[in-house]
C-alpha cells in the first residue's frame, strides 16, 4: 500500500503537544487560585514559639493616637519582654522619624534580639544611628487573586541595585533560621483569626507587665498594629477579607521557622507536563481527561507534605493533549472520507470538491482534466487475481505522481480509473500535456502482458457549463481513444 503524499497528522501531534505543554508550564508556572483555595481549605497554626503582641483598640484608647505615642512606651514594652525572655522582638511600627528621646533610647533599641521595620521607601532605616538593632523592610507581595498570599526574603532597594532584607526574613534570622536574600516568592499560609487571637497578646498589657512571663519564655513576638478602624493598616487576605498587615507579617516570620512550602520549580513543571501530554497522546482516546482530573487530586496530597504543585498547568497540558487528539481523529475520519487508501490520493468526493471549488473562478484560472485509466485489468484480474490489478493501480498512481506538476492534484476517480486536474491549463495547452502522458504512460506492462493506458481530457471553455459537463467531456474523449485504438486493431 502507497503512503500518503501527505504526512501523518499523528507523527505531528506528540511533538506538538509537547511544545504545547511546555508553553503553558512558562507562562502558568504558579497557580495562584489553586493555591489561595488549597491553602484556605487547609489552615496551618502559627509556629509553637511565635507570639503576637497586637497595638489594639484598648491600647488606643489608653495611650491615644499612636503617631502622638512617646516612644518609651516601645521601650517599656521592649523591657518587658526581655525580662520574661523573649527569644526575638520584632516591632513591626515604623519609626523613621526622628525624635529628640531617640539618642536616650538607643539602649532599648540596640539589644540584639530587637529586630525594627523599616519603610519601603528607606529600606536601610535613616533612623537614629544610636540604633544598633537588626532593620528589615516591612513588605510583602502585592496582592494576586483576592489578596496577598506571598512575601520574600528580600526585596529591591529603590534606587540601587542591592536587595534589603525583609522584615520576616530578619526575625528569622535574629531566631536562628537564616534564610538566604532573594526574590523568590514564599507563600504565606493561611491562619483562621480565631487562632491568631489565640496567639495574640493586648500591647497595653505587655506595657504594664499584665502578662505571664511563662508565656513569653523563648518566644518570637511580633509587635504590629491590630486595632480596627486605622486607616491604612489594612490588607486583603487570601479570603478578601482585610486583616492587619501584621497579621501577615508574623504568618510570614511563622513560615520562615516552620518548614515552608516548597514550589515545584520551573524545569520540573515543563517536564510533569510535557511527560503529561505524551501520556495522554499513547493512551489515546478520552483519557486526557482522567489524567486532569487526576493532577487535580494528587495536589492535595502534594500539599499536605508541603509541596506545591502548579496542578492547573499540568491539568491543562493533559486537556491540550486530549484537543489534539480529538482533532487528529476527526482529520483521520475526514481524510478517510475523502482520500483512497490504496494510493492516498484524494477519492471520487474529493475529486468533486476540488473541482467545485475552483469552478467559480475558472475563467480567470482554466484549468484542465485528465482520465486515465487501464485496459487489460480485467483480463488480469481474471489470470492472476485481485491482486495483480492493485499492484497495476500501485505502479500507475507512481507514474502519475512522478509525471503531475507542482500546482497539479491527482484523485482516485474510480475503481479502475484516476483523474488529473491540471491548474492553469487551457484548451490549448492541453493536446501537449496529453501527448506527453501518452509517452510516459505507453511503456506498462505486469509480467508477461503489455499494458495501454487509456487517456481523455477536457478543458474548462465556454462550451463547459457545469463541473459535470467537464467530466462527460472527459469521459467521452477517454472513450473515444478506446474506441479509435479498437478498430485500429481490427482494420490490422
């Protein structure tokens, strides 16, 4: 059996895929709404040793407006903490400006475990260089689906090109769990407020020592603005819902002592989803579409170990891989429709369509046929069986490739017949290219027994109506020849 002169859509659907799917897993390494759902659906606790010291409405209400508070009161509270034996102090209130009591201060604020937050805009702090303590950047990761989930090590100075320490990264760190500068997004896993209550303590009472040293003993506190109400202060949780910033600062600094969740990198997303579409490409069929609905699933799992899996991508890699496939069986049914699967040449239907196709413009583009077909195959048939007719047909459909031009397409017309549209072909032109098939075609022969090709043409003229009009033409001449080559014979 002849190949098709067309190639294989299906030597092209598995790379192809694959390019796909490497696509997607460059412009989807993250699934953020995945794992903003993952992550509500399955909240963490803060870790055991970090405590949160909110600045709440009864502290407002005591001391008043908290840009008008003196700054001992963060020393008093400072104090406190360290005589219970606080491990870490990280106050999370921006102190840029300066004030005349910060060179009195400066003992407070150059402990070492005391780690201060700087603005985003100096990250450095500018503030009294009487302090000595640990400065980190009070930033985290712009909000992506309904609020911030991320946050990291370290963020960008503006102006420069050196990367300022974040302010959870710097708590760690003074915690004793350094963790490299960089960019690269850490996820901030979500906490119910009920249990940040639980592991929350009123800043008025740390002030006034109304607190169990027992409780503070080798904890990482975080001191931040909890009070409703304080414009500015808030951020939108994973949730939507808004939360004080510090909330998430110190699930951040929990995340950095705890194990964090590690994201499946790049390079290993491409390759689950390129492994992913050739998987769904062999099987074939609609498996594609367990395959998705299974990298769904195996994300829970990946997630309660602490590993995130970019689930939707690969998901879609499998989807991908199932479209093409579908595609690829429709174009086999279509070509199996239209083609003839001895020579895979276009059948009698495509023929037709070809023809009605360029009809509409054949006055401006002639175009010309040619019916060829064999006259022993009957007597062939008859000595050496059916299959001396297709190895004649073979043989004469290679001829025919050989002989066609580029611009020309040859079709199966029939059992025993093949059709050649000749583009851009007139009347005139045609006898030439006829007489030349003749020569080409006049040296057959299948063992022992000669073969004659039998040739009518037509071309499109203004006797020519109809596409039907044209094959008759066709058909009349090829009879025609017969008939000539018959009594030919005879009268010798």
């Amino acid at each position: 059996m002849l190949r098709s002169p067309e190639p294989s859509l299906r030597r092209l659907t598995l790379p192809l895929a694959v390019a796909l799917s490497l696509g997607l897993a460059v412009a989807l390494p993250q699934n953020i709404r995945l794992e903003n759902a993952l992550n509500r659906a399955f909240p963490q606790h803060l870790h055991p040793s970090t405590l949160l010291v909110g600045i709440d409405d009864a502290s407002l209400h005591d001391y008043g407006r908290i840009e008008l508070w003196p700054r001992e009161l963060y020393a008093a509270a400072l104090k406190t903490l360290t005589d219970a034996g606080a491990k870490v102090i990280g106050l999370d209130v921006l102190l840029s400006d300066p004030s005349r009591d910060d060179a009195a201060l400066s003992s407070s604020f150059s402990r070492p475990n005391v780690v201060l937050a700087t603005d985003p805009s100096d990250p450095f702090g500018t503030f009294s260089t009487a302090w000595r303590a640990t400065k980190g950047v009070s930033a985290l990761n712009p909000p992506k689906a309904l609020g911030i989930s991320e946050f990291q090590t370290a963020y960008p100075a503006l102006n420069t090109s050196q990367l300022a320490p974040s302010f959870a990264r710097q708590v760690a760190a003074v915690a004793g769990t350094p963790w490299p500068l960089n960019t690269t997004p850490h996820l901030i896993p979500y906490v119910k407020p009920e249990a940040m209550q639980n592991a929350s303590l009123s800043f008025r009472d740390v002030v006034n020592g109304n607190v169990r040293y027992g409780d503070l003993q080798n904890r990482v506190v975080v001191i931040g603005m909890t009070a409703s109400g304080v414009s500015g202060m808030s951020v939108p949780d994973i949730d939507g819902r808004p939360v004080a910033g510090v909330y998430l600062q110190a699930r951040a600094v929990s995340a950095l002592l705890s194990k964090p969740f590690v994201r499946v990198p790049l390079w290993l997303t491409a390759l689950l989803c390129a492994l992913t579409a050739a998987l769904v490409i062999r099987a074939r069929q609609l498996w594609g579409f367990v395959v998705a609905s299974l990298a769904l699933l195996v994300s829970v799992p990946f997630w309660m170990a602490g590993i995130i899996l970019p689930a939707v991508t690969i998901s879609l890699a499998a989807i991908v891989a199932t479209g093409l496939v579908a595609f690829e069986r429709w174009w086999t049914l279509r070509k199996i429709g239209m083609q003839d699967p001895v020579s895979g040449f276009g059948n009698r239907l495509a023929f037709t369509r070809a023809v009605e196709h360029r009809w509409p413009s054949r006055h401006a583009r002639p175009f010309s046929l040619i019916l060829v077909d064999i006259d022993e195959l009957r007597r062939l048939n008859d000595r050496y069986g059916r299959s001396s007719t297709e190895e004649v047909m073979r043989d004469l459909s290679e001829r025919l490739q050989k002989l066609k031009r580029r611009s020309d397409v040859v079709f199966r017309w029939g059992p025993e017949e093949f059709a050649v549209l000749l583009d851009q072909t007139s009347a005139r032109e045609l006898p030439d290219l006829v007489a030349f098939y003749q020569q080409q075609l006049a040296g057959m022969s299948y063992r022992d027994q000669a073969l004659t090709a039998n040739i009518g043409a037509a071309a499109t003229n203004s006797d020519i109506q109809t596409p039907t009009d044209l094959m008759e033409d066709a058909s009349r001449n090829r009879y025609r020849m017969k008939y000539q080559r018959g009594q030919q014979l005879f009268d010798d």
